[in-house]
C-alpha cells in the first residue's frame, strides 16, 4: 500500500521541525544573555532555570554552549542542518565536514559517525553492547522490576563472551 500526504501537512512539520531548531538556539541565545549579565554566577543562573524549567542543568549547559559556538550568521550559512549536528560540531573548525553534511544530506548519526570514526569501530560497538546490558542488570535490580533469576548467569555469560571478542578484535585491529 502506497501512502500519498498532501504539501500541506509535509510543509507544516517542516516548519515545526525547523521551530524546534530556532527555539533550541534561542533558549541558547537568552542563556548567553543571562550568564553574560552575571558570568560569575553562570552554575547558580544555569541551576535556578533549570529547577524553574524542570529541565537538566546539563541541556541547559549545551544550549548555551552550542549558542556561543554559532553566531546567527553561521547558523543561516548552515541552516538546514539538524541541532544535533550543531551541537557536536564547531562551524570554523568543521567547515569542511559540514558542507559535506549539506552536500550529501547527512543526518545526525551519519554525521557523528564521520565526526567520531571509532564509534563505528567494532570493539567499540562491542562495549557499547556490553555497557548497555550491564545497565539493564543494574537497572532491573534498582528499579525493582528485576529480571527472571535465570536470566542474570546467561547475560552475564552473554557479557564475558562479548568482552572476550572485543579484546581479540582490539588485538587484531
């Protein structure tokens, strides 16, 4: 079955796509203006928002940084490009691999892929792996949904096996 959804509503979440992005760097903007007013107190004004928000200090945090890095003038040159990527990026430093971004249509994974090659690198992939079952044991314990008993020896095992790969594979590589 084809779908077929008019202009009309793919032009409207565009435009509410691109919002997002202009409200993300707004957000930024005020938080310069703030912290500018009072760079001394920039943990106790990030803190105070964020409680007010009910927001981590730490989105804050990159807003504001993300701002600084991306004068108004960089964030027209490079508009269509999604905040992840301006978040992991620095216009001057990055030139290049952001218009290869634009050029070839890259989005935020591809693009931290390429920012952050060993990302992709298989004993990389294999921590990442283990790291996120290891969380799941302990988030299982400390949430108290806990996990079947028999469970836990197999993942456990499951995790011995992947580290032990990982290893072999840094060894090799």
């Amino acid at each position: 079955m084809t779908i077929s959804i008019s202009d009309e509503y793919i032009d409207r979440l565009i435009a509410l796509f691109e919002n997002i992005r202009d409200n993300q760097f707004e957000i930024g903007d005020t938080l310069v203006l703030l912290v500018d007013s009072s760079p001394d107190q920039r943990t106790e004004i990030m803190n105070y928002v964020a409680g007010k928000l009910a927001v981590s200090p730490s989105t804050l945090y990159d807003y504001e940084n993300t701002a600084r890095r991306w004068s108004p003038e960089k964030r027209q040159e490079y508009a269509s490009l999604d905040y992840t990527i301006y978040r992991n990026s620095d216009p001057e430093r990055d030139k290049e691999l952001l218009d290869q971004a634009i050029d070839e249509g890259w989005n935020a994974s591809t693009f931290k892929e390429k920012m952050f090659p060993a990302m992709t690198e298989p004993s990389n992939q294999l921590a990442r792996v283990v790291r996120i079952l290891q969380k799941t044991i302990k988030g299982a314990d400390s949430l108290g949904y806990g996990l079947p008993a028999s469970l836990i020896p197999e993942l456990n095992v499951i995790i011995d096996r992947l580290n032990e790969m990982r290893i072999t594979l840094e060894k090799n590589f």
